[in-house]
C-alpha cells in the first residue's frame, strides 16, 4: 500500500500536535510495511525533497502565510505529481492550502482526512473558504474523527457523520517511564505543570490568574510563543513572580523529567481550537493527573473526571484554583487518579492502537472504492 499524507508542516523541525501525530503515523505505518511520503509547505520559497528518518518528505516553497496558510501556487501541482500511484492521499485538516489544492488537482487516488479541529478564529475568513471545505468534504472517501466528543459537537462533522470514523490519537508508550517518582505527599512543594504553545486558546491567562487563589504551589511553564511577554508582564503585574517560573522549550527527555517532578499537569484551554490535548495523554502515561476543562473536544474523552484528573469549565479562575487546590491537598488522591491516567492510555491512546486502526480505516476504503467500480463496471 501506498499513501499520501498532506499538511502544511512536519515535527521536524515544527513542534505541534499535528505535526507531532503525522510524524508517529507516517512512521508507524511504515513498520507495518506501508510505503509513505509526506508533502508539506516549506519555510522558504524553494522546494525541497528530503529524508526525515525512514520517510520522505517534500517541502513545497512558499511565498509567506496568510492567517497561517501557507501561500505556495505550486502546491496542487506537487500534489498531483505525488498522488499518482498512490492508494490513498490522507489529508490534515484543517490546511486550506492542502483542501483547495485537492480540488484543483483533481486527484484520483481516494481521499482520507483527519479532522482536527473546527475553524474558530478566523470567523470572516472561513466565510469564504466554506464553499470549497463543503465540496472538499463532498469528494473525501473517509474523515476521521479524533473523538466522539468532537464528533458529536462539531456542525461540520455532524453534516458529514455518515463518513466519520472515530480513531483517537495515540502517544508512543515506549517514550516514557512507568510511574514518576510520586506526587507531593514527600514534603516537597507541590509543582503544576504546563506544557505547550503560548496561543490565545490554551487559557494561560486564566491560569495565572487562578494561581494567585492557589496556596503553597508553584507553576511551572513549558514553552513558547506568540503570548510570551504579555504573560511574564501578567506575572508580574499580579505580583505572582515568586509562584509561576518560564521554563522555555525544553528536549523530550527534560519534558519527561518535569512531568516525572510535577505533581500533576494543567490544560486551562478556552477555545475548541484546543481539540484532543496531546499532552494530558504524555503526563498521563507518565502516571500523572491532570486537570482540563470542558470544551466539548477530545480533552474530557482522554481525561475522565472524578477518574484520571479533574474536568473544570473554561475561563473561570476561581473553578481553576479550586481544582488545583483539592488535588494538592489530597495527593493520595491525586497519585491514585495518576495511576488510573496511566491505565487509562496504555488500554485506548496508544500510538500501535492508532496505527492499526487508521491501516484498518484505509483498507476498508480501498474495498468500498473497488466494490464501487465493480458495480459500476457490470451495469
């Protein structure tokens, strides 16, 4: 079997939970003997065809972006040179460049996607782009759905439910050590853990407001972006310096050792953008509980209140703190929800348990497509 897998970048060298998830893919589907290339934009306006490992990649130039997308004219025309002998191009969604490209190239091979996230910022821009995301959705064979939360509560995955196919993401559960080595309960001061981009839709504000409610902890902040300086003037500001510490962007290995250190980890997200929370699965395979809040995504699907961590509504501080505050006044509890966290991924989010179901996914396609010429061809 040959595919396809399209999006506008890849880990490496981008950092992101897409970007992360078609890197675990493309990878995995290649010890299961399938032959995959990867088309993505480039960060600069010449075309480059690469190796990242075992997979290849080609990087198509780009003139910039705009409202994220890159703006690359060449990209349809890459696609179809790629797509030919392809069993299945599987799509990213959302790319608005790898969508319309699609329907300009007017590709053959049957069409995959896996739908993310919802468009929710760019409300004006996707006005314009829906005519061309109903009839890219119109050609595609299968969609995935990461949840069934998202399922169920995304418009545009409900139009095409009949399509959808729900195939949680996974995390490689050979990149993590078993347990970390206990919660707070040995005298030190508890740690909470934030890890991820510094965009408008993870919530920090919300969690550093809540931390000045929060008594005997300290947070801790992996990361980077866009929000940066006007979270460390916040900090300060709210006269938090001496409780929240910017850590910057640490390896994978430093990332394990903070999960390892922390008491339990925080996604305080307020937008759907926010769509399944890859990190709450890397805490909780690290035996940690976590604390996300309720968006309708993936984050309440992975994180089970009351069970493996807390689930509080979005944008309230004070709901925040008090979720932060039980779980750090109680850390037998809060190591007996880490326990079932990690229980929790190793039997459902499991990079293998992705892979085989996204192979199974494309293998079923090819049988409907084939069937479908069948009938075609006798009548």
């Amino acid at each position: 079997m040959r595919v396809l897998q399209v999006y506008k970048d890849y880990d490496p060298p981008v950092k992101g939970g897409i970007e992360g998830h078609i890197n675990l893919l493309a990878n995995g589907l290649v010890r299961r003997k399938v032959d995959v290339h990867v088309l993505v934009s480039n960060t600069c306006t010449s075309t480059e065809a690469i190796r990242e490992g075992a997979i290849p990649l080609t990087k198509a130039g780009q003139w910039g972006r705009f409202a994220s997308a890159p703006l690359n004219p060449a990209f349809p025309l890459h696609l179809k040179r790629l797509s030919r002998g392809m069993d299945i191009v599987h799509f990213h969604y959302p790319n608005p460049t790898g969508e319309i490209s699609a329907l300009a190239a007017g590709l053959s091979p049957p069409l995959v996607v896996t739908y993310h996230s919802d468009i929710v910022r760019q409300k004006r821009l996707k006005m314009v782009y829906q005519p061309f995301m109903n009839l890219f959705f119109n050609r595609v064979q299968a969609i995935i759905a990461t949840s069934p939360n998202y399922l169920n509560s995304s418009p545009v995955l409900c139009r095409y439910r009949q399509k959808c196919t729900v195939i949680p993401l996974g995390v490689d559960s050979g990149r993590a050590p078993a347990l970390g080595p206990g919660t707070h309960d040995d005298g030190r001061t508890p740690e909470i853990l934030f890890i991820g981009r510094f965009r408008y839709y993870k919530g920090l504000h919300v969690l550093i407001r809540a931390m000045g409610r929060v008594a005997g902890a300290k947070l801790v902040l992996v990361g980077r972006g866009p929000l940066e300086r006007d979270l460390r003037r916040a900090v300060a500001e709210q006269g938090l310096s001496s409780k929240i510490e910017f850590l910057g962007e640490l390896t994978h290995a430093e990332l394990i050792r903070r999960i390892q250190l922390c008491s339990l980890l925080v996604l305080p997200s307020v937008e759907r953008s926010e769509a399944f929370g890859i990190v709450l699965m890397e805490a909780m395979l690290c035996g940690k509980a976590v604390i996300s809040t309720e968006l309708g995504t993936g984050t309440s699907f992975v994180n089970q209140h009351g069970v493996t961590g807390l689930v509080v509504p979005p944008d309230e501080p004070p709901a925040l703190a008090e979720a932060i505050n039980y779980l750090t006044a109680h850390p037998r509890k809060c190591r007996e929800m880490g326990v079932c966290a990690r229980q929790r991924i190793l039997g459902n989010f499991t990079a293998d348990k992705m892979v085989a179901r996204t192979h199974r996914l494309y293998r079923t396609v090819l049988k409907t497509v084939l069937k479908t010429e069948s009938s075609k061809m006798e009548s």
